[in-house]
C-alpha cells in the first residue's frame, strides 16, 4: 500500500509541472492598468517569487503541522492526518492565492487531491513521506518584464546524478509567469521543481 501512495504522490508532482497551464490559458488576460497595481521591477518580482516559493514547496513536500491523534482512512487507503495550519480545504486555498492565481490554486489542488481531503469540515494531509527529486540541484533566477502586467520568472536549475558524488549532468529552466489580476500581482503558473 505505501508503494501505491509513492505512486501517487509521484503522479500528483508530475502533475505539478503543468499545474495551471490550462487554466491559464483558460483564464482572462490581465486585465487592470499597470498604473493602478502596486509598483513592479524585476528585484520586487523575484522576491515575490522567493517567497511564493518557499510557501508553495510547504504545500508540495507536505510540511505543515498535523494532529497525529486525529486521522481518518477513506475507502481509497491510506492514513490522512489532520492538518493544524489550516481548518479546511477553502482555506487553504486562501493561503495559496496570496501568491497564486485563483486558477493556478485550483489546478493545484485538483492535482493534489489524493494527498490533501477534507473530512468532517476539517483538513487532512496524507501521511506518508514525499519524495524529493534527488535528481535536481542548485537554482539560479531570473526576472524579465515581459510587459506592463506581466513578468516571467525563470528558475534555471541544475540537473545531478546522485550516484556519482552529484555530479552535474545538465540544467532545466522551469517558468513562472508573474501577472497583475485584479489589482494584485500573482503567479499564474507554479510548476514544482523538487
């Protein structure tokens, strides 16, 4: 059974990389005036993107406090623990979009369904470990403004072979469009790097 979830979780990463382009595409373009946003050069747009990062990689590895006296195990398998930081998956949610289109999180949490239920009105989070692309190393960013409500983040980041000492055996460029929605600047895609 703990192979099937490896499984899963693996599949719902995979996902992960294409989370939100179709929504994206989907979703209207930008639409307030650059004039009326808050201020946005390529240092502000990659700091945001540090920092969405950070929050997303909690989602994506699995890192938020649990009740492990409060478990659930639906008919699917598995043993879901609930989670402390957020009640439910409507919250969640609210936290995502502080960084991400309300889109982007949704195709997120459509992808990241077997890992993250809500049961009872509450939060649970599968508890099982999440495997880490041992396969990807250091990252280099960068920025550039694509136009007046839109910059594009591109995280460059080296490929390794774990079993020779890390050895770095190429790169892969992962994209992160950065757009002004609604007044509010955030990212419309968040593909998972580890």
């Amino acid at each position: 059974m703990k192979t099937l979830w490896k499984i899963l979780i693996s599949a719902g990463m995979a996902m992960s990389l294409a989370a939100c382009a179709g929504s994206a595409a989907a979703s209207a373009s930008p639409s307030p005036s650059a004039s009326s946003a808050p201020a946005m050069d390529e240092n502000t747009a990659l700091a945001a993107y540090k920092t969405a990062s950070t929050e997303l990689e909690k989602f994506y590895q699995m890192k938020y406090s649990i009740d492990g006296k409060d478990s659930v195990e639906p008919a699917g398998g598995g043993t879901f623990y609930r989670v402390k930081d957020y009640g439910t998956l409507s919250e969640l949610k609210d936290h995502l979009i502080q960084y991400v289109t309300a889109d982007c999180a949704d195709s997120i949490l459509s992808q990241w369904a077997s890992v993250y239920i809500e049961n009872d009105g509450k939060l649970y989070m599968l508890g099982a470990d999440t495997p880490v692309d041992e396969t990807k190393g250091e990252e280099s960013d960068a920025a550039a403004k694509v136009s007046d409500t839109e910059y594009k983040i591109t995280a460059t980041v080296q490929i390794i072979n774990p079993d020779d000492n890390n050895k770095v055996t190429g790169s892969k460029d992962f994209e992160f469009p950065y757009v002004l929605q609604d007044g509010e600047w955030r990212f419309q895609e968040f593909p998972k790097i580890r």
